[in-house]
C-alpha cells in the first residue's frame, strides 16, 4: 500500500511581507513630511506703549459714522483731497507712522481705501484700537 500525502491547508500567517509593507510605508511619510519647529499661527505680539513715549507722533486719519474725513486737525477733508492732506503731513516728518481711526460702523471697504491711500504714499500704517478697560 502506497502512503499518500495528504494536502493540509495551514492556518500560518506570515508576517515578513507585512513588516516590509509598514516600513516601506513609513519612510515614504517620513520623507514626504514636513517638519515645522514652530506653530504655523504662533503670533507674538509687542505691548503697547502710552502716547506720551512715542518716539515719533502719528499722522492720524480719522473716520466718522457720517463718513467725515480728516487728518490730524484739519477738519472737512474730502475724500479726493485726502492724498494730497495727507502728502504734506508726511512732508513734514517722513518717517511717521499713519494711524487710522475708524468708526466701528464703518464698512470695511472705507478703511482699507484709507490704508490704500496711505500705502501709495509710502507711509506705514496702523490701524488705532480703542484700550480696553480695566474690571
């Protein structure tokens, strides 16, 4: 009588190809990753300093709810003559700051036509913020 074999089916699973995959795997993400040191929107901002120690006074731009203009004490200043107010306050101190102070009613649009304006002057501009009061 011939001995046959018998054909078992194995339950083993081999993990070697497995391993490979998964290393595979993670040096193609290691090297198509980024590696940031620091928080993409890790903001440090300056503290404020009171008016009285600024080392160069502002020209300030100001805006009311009624869409009256003007620029430091010059009161009534239409939109089309504000470059030229402007221009000559900068005549008076180039490297001043323009800080803009606008209603909070204002729309947006208005605002950013001022800090346009101050820009094509070359002016550096800041927008003025109401201080919050201490509870």
């Amino acid at each position: 009588m011939a001995i046959r074999k018998r054909n078992r089916i194995t339950s083993e699973f081999s993990l070697s190809a497995m391993t490979d995959i998964i290393f595979m795997l993670l040096i193609f993400f290691i090297l198509t990753s980024t590696v940031s040191p620091e928080p993409i929107l890790k903001i440090v901002l300056p503290k404020g300093v009171d008016k009285d120690h600024l080392p160069i006074k502002p020209i300030n731009i100001y805006l009311n709810a009624a869409g009256e203009y003007a620029v430091n004490d010059q009161k009534n200043i239409t939109i089309e003559s504000l470059p030229f107010a402007l221009e000559t306050e900068l005549k008076r101190n180039l490297t001043a700051p323009v800080s803009i102070h606008a209603d909070k009613s204002v729309m947006y649009e208005k605002v950013m036509e001022l800090v346009s304006i101050a820009n094509k002057k070359g002016a550096k501009v800041v927008l003025a913020l109401e201080k919050d009061s201490e509870k």
